[in-house]
C-alpha cells in the first residue's frame, strides 16, 4: 500500500498540468480560443484508451505491469507536449495530449490497487487512502505554474510547457517506483487467494457428491484446475453482482460529466474576466484539493453508511456546485473558488462510493479488465 501512495504523490502532481495550462497552451499557439476544447477532447480520449489498456493489462500481467506502463506513458506524452510547444507543432502536440491522457487515466486507476488485498468493509478506505495522497502532487502541480514557467523560460521554452515538464518528471517517477517496488503484485496475490478458495470449495463439493469425482481432481494439475475454477465462476459471478456493477459504473459516470464539465472551461472563462495565471493556479489547486483530501473522511462514511447513501450525497453536493458556478459573478474569486470546492467534494463522494460498488460486484478473475472498462466511460464522461 505505501507504494501505491508514493506513486500517488507524484501521479496527482503530473495530472494537473493538462488541466491548469493545456488548454491555454493550445490557444497560444493555434491563436484563437476557439478551439480551447481540442486539448480536454484529446486527453479525455487518451485517457479512455489507456484505461482499457492498462485494465487489460492488469488483469494478466498485475498491477506492477499495468499501472507502471501507464504512468510511463504519460510522462512521455508529456515530454511531446514541450516538444511541440519549442518548435510550434500542433500534429505533435494533439498526439503528445493523447498521450498524455494515458497518465491521468492510470492515476484513477491506481485506487483499484488498494482494493486489492483489502477486506470488504475496508474497501471504502483503502479507496481513500490511494485518492488521499494523490492531493500532495495534486495541489502542488497547479500551484508551481509560475514556478515551472519561469524555469521553463530559462531553458528557452515557453512558459506554458512548465507545467509540462513537472508532469514529465512526475508521471515517469510514479512509473519507477512502481516497477521497480510494488512486490508482491497485489493483484496477482488476491487472484491466487481467490482461485485457491474456489478449488477448495469445489473439491470439498466433489467430496460431498462424487468420491471418484474427487480423486480425479487431485490427480489433475494445478494451472489446469486454476483455469477451471476461473471459466465456471467468472460469469456467474458477474450476474449474481451485475447490479452493482451498473449502479457504480452510473453513479462515477454521472459525477464525471457534471464535474468535467464546469472544471474544464474554469480557466478560459477566468481569463476572459480578466483573472491572471496565478489565481487560475489556485482555483485549480482548491478544486484538485477537494477532489482528493476530503477521502481522509469519505472512505470511512462510504463503509459505514453505505454506498447509496453517499452517492445521495454526490449528486446533492454537484447540484449545488453547479448552481453556483452557473449564477456566481465572473470577476469574484471567492465565488469561483467555492463552487469549484463543491465540485471536487461531490466528485469525491461519487467516486469513492462508485468505486467500493464496482469492486464489491467483481470477482479477481474479472476485476481489473471489469475496472478498465467502466473507467472508459468515466473518461467519455
């Protein structure tokens, strides 16, 4: 667990660059703010790929693999970023923000990782404990925008890929440690766990209604007796929880869209009322910070209350953030700054609670790729 929370610190710091300046460095260099939407579009969509690749790949290799290729990939697409900003090349730099996505998408999924190992009265909890560390580097990353610019500046680039070059450093770090420190994979470990219970259960089945039946099983391999625990319970497990599963995939899709959509035009329209780089820094930095450090708290009511009522609690909390990011003047701060706050805590709320659903509908033969896929939609959202 405590690998997972170091590649948390640095993840969260590489996940806020696309957010704070990606969509001002597009229109710096297209000109126009016409098309300030392309760079959230790209990102949203490398981000969906990437988290159906890195649950795919989680699901056969483990968390280790999955979770350090994508962050490795982030950083690189990162890395294009700053590329495409010195030598003024869009192709590169929409290519580079797909790319990029892939970062953003495997530091949500990082919270699957502390599900893991983790009893089912503790899911809640572990969620929060992954999601909590995150607002470290979440917070920091907003907050450094004149800080990276200006060392990007003295390197001859523009001031705007210096967040860029955090995320870079960031995303890369989380995929080291990663690869280098999370043994034994989590993942791999509670698939053996579970396969091991179920050939237990099944011989102790065969005992009851087949002697022979028994004997024969004993007799057989290991892998081949593991393999046929996994086809016989996959899918019927999945239909005795399918439920859950819809239920939790709905309530994080659902948070996303209202989230996504005011987060994402904050900037521009905080610009266009005459609001500097800086406090769009710190807007970004509060909401990030609401999203992330209410989890201190969040995992523990999810356990206790329950899931449905925390997502009550989601679409009250985004209701009202929406509300007041819609009527809230333009030019006040602390206005903004509220509403954005609303926004992350209802985000949290809906996440977290989503998040202790699907695990709780999902077997370990199934879980990670089951996560990918309604990570997707989280990302479509």
């Amino acid at each position: 667990m405590m690998i997972v929370i170091a590649s948390q610190i640095f993840g969260g710091a590489g996940l806020a660059a696309g957010v704070t300046v990606g969509a001002l460095l597009a229109q710096d260099m297209l000109g126009t703010d016409s098309f300030a939407g392309i760079p959230a579009a790209l990102i949203t969509l490398g981000s969906a790929s990437a988290a159906l690749l890195v649950g795919r790949i989680s699901q056969r290799l483990g968390r280790r693999i999955g979770l350090a290729m994508g962050f490795l990939a982030g950083g690189a697409g990162a890395v294009g970023v700053i590329l495409a900003a010195v030598f003024n090349q869009l192709p590169l730099l929409f290519l580079s923000l797909l790319i990029y996505g892939a970062g953003t998408a495997t530091n949500l999924q990082a919270r699957y990782a502390g599900t893991d190992l983790a009893l089912p009265t503790e899911r809640a909890r572990a969620i929060s404990m992954a999601m909590v560390f995150t607002t470290f580097g979440a917070v920091a990353g907003p907050n450094l925008v004149n800080v990276t610019g200006k060392i990007a500046t003295s390197l001859g680039a523009p001031a705007l890929t210096g967040p860029f070059m955090l995320a870079a450093a960031a995303f890369t770090l989380a995929g080291l440690i990663l690869m280098i420190f999370l043994r034994p994979d989590p993942f791999i470990v509670a698939k053996a766990i579970a396969n091991e219970k179920r050939l237990r259960e099944r011989e102790a089945a065969n005992r009851d209604t087949n002697p022979q039946a028994s004997l024969n099983s004993q007799a057989g391999t290991s892998v081949q007796a593991g393999t046929s625990a996994q086809a016989g319970t996959s899918a019927h497990e999945l239909n005795t929880h399918r439920p859950g599963l819809i239920v939790g995939a709905t309530v994080m899709v659902l948070t996303q869209i209202v989230m996504v959509a005011i987060m994402t035009m904050t900037p521009i329209h905080m610009t266009h009322h005459g609001h500097g780089l800086e406090a769009v820094g710190l807007v970004i930095g509060i909401h990030v910070a609401a999203m992330y450090l209410p989890s201190l708290v969040t995992g523990f009511l999810v356990d206790k209350f329950g899931r449905r009522r925390m997502s009550y609690a989601s679409g009250v909390t985004l209701l009202l953030a929406g509300l007041l990011a819609a009527f809230a003047p333009g030019d006040s701060m602390l206005f903004i700054m509220l509403a954005l706050a609303l926004l992350g805590i209802g985000w949290n709320f809906g996440l977290i609670s989503g998040t202790a659903a699907i695990v709780d509908a999902t077997p370990p033969q199934v879980r990670a790729k089951t996560q990918g896929s309604v990570d997707v939609l989280i990302a479509l959202a």
